[in-house]
C-alpha cells in the first residue's frame, strides 16, 4: 500500500515529492496506533496556497526554519509545536499578549499553540481515519483556531502530515513530515 522503498531513506525522503503523489500517500496510510507520545522533530515539505506563494514561503522557510517539530502528551490528549528558540522575541512581538501560550523547551527551543489530538476522520475524506491535532483552543489566536493538522504513519515512526484551514469549506495549507526525536 505505501511506496516504503524510497521512504526508508526517512522522513526527509518526502521532500521534492508533487502534492499528488503527497496525497496519494497520504490516503494510502493510517492514523499512527498507538497515539504520538513525547517530541517529534518536523520539517516542512511544501505550502500549498498557489505556486508563486508557495515558492516565496518555502524559501522564506527555508532560510529561517522557525518551526522544529511538536511535543505530544497521549495520556491527555494535548500537545505544542517546537519553535527555535531564536523565534521567541520576535514572536511575543507580533502574538497578541492574550495569547502568548508559551512555554521554554530547553536553551535552544520553546513550546507554543497548544493543541488537542484525537484518532478521527479527516476533513477533507471523511471516510480516511487519521490523527487530528486540533487548535481550536481559546488560548490560542482566533485565526490559529481555523488550522487543523492531520497526520497518518507512512512507515514505522515517519508521518505525513497535512496542515488544513478551515473557512468557507477545507483548504490545504502545507504538507509536512514528523518522526521520532531522541532528545
């Protein structure tokens, strides 16, 4: 079902794939079982707004790479994203002070945007199980509240991941991968 022979190079073997075949994937995978536990470093593959954005933000990404992964808790069902620790000034500068949920990580990274986890369907095919992070949280922003990720294992410790928005129907946003981190 999953194309495992180029992905055994890990999760960085995502990188350079088409949307296309990102979804195809994707539909071919499941919800990870058990749930994600502990810190998962994370890479972004492709945005997915239009070509000339998506090129401006992936090289913007790039060059900065503020975002590292996520910390998850399966025995509450919650969890944050990583964020280079760098990031921390500037983003309180530009996150409304009701709501700077953050949190230090260590020297080097900070938590941030909490969300919610949960093994549902997927919002953009109903009938695909997956492992819903959900930021609609009163802590968080209202437009953060609009994004849901969406994640399936596409081999042993590497997920795929979809950054969906949630306004006037389901748009994608991104694709991204996680895996396992030994910190």
């Amino acid at each position: 079902m999953v194309v495992q022979s180029t992905l055994n190079r890990g999760p960085e073997a995502l990188a350079g794939r088409s949307t296309a075949d990102l979804a195809e994937l994707f539909a071919g995978a499941a919800a990870p079982d058990p749930p994600l536990d502990g810190r998962y470093r994370g890479d972004l593959i492709s945005a997915t707004l239009a070509p000339a954005v998506d090129a401006l933000f992936g090289r913007a990404f790039e060059l900065t790479r503020p975002w590292l992964g996520k910390r998850f808790d399966a025995d509450t069902g919650t969890g944050q994203n990583l964020l280079d620790r760098r990031y921390w000034g500037p983003g309180r500068l530009l996150t409304p002070h009701r709501y700077r949920a953050w949190w230090p990580e260590d020297e080097q990274v900070f938590r941030a945007l909490p969300f919610e986890t949960a093994v549902g369907p997927s919002l953009l095919d109903a009938g695909h199980s997956v492992f819903q992070i959900d930021y609609d949280l009163d802590v968080n922003h209202p437009r953060v509240r609009r994004i849901r990720d969406e994640l399936v294992e596409v081999q042993p410790g590497v997920h795929l991941g979809q950054a969906l928005w949630r306004r006037a129907g389901v748009h994608r946003l991104a694709w991204f991968w996680l895996a396992a981190d030994h910190h």
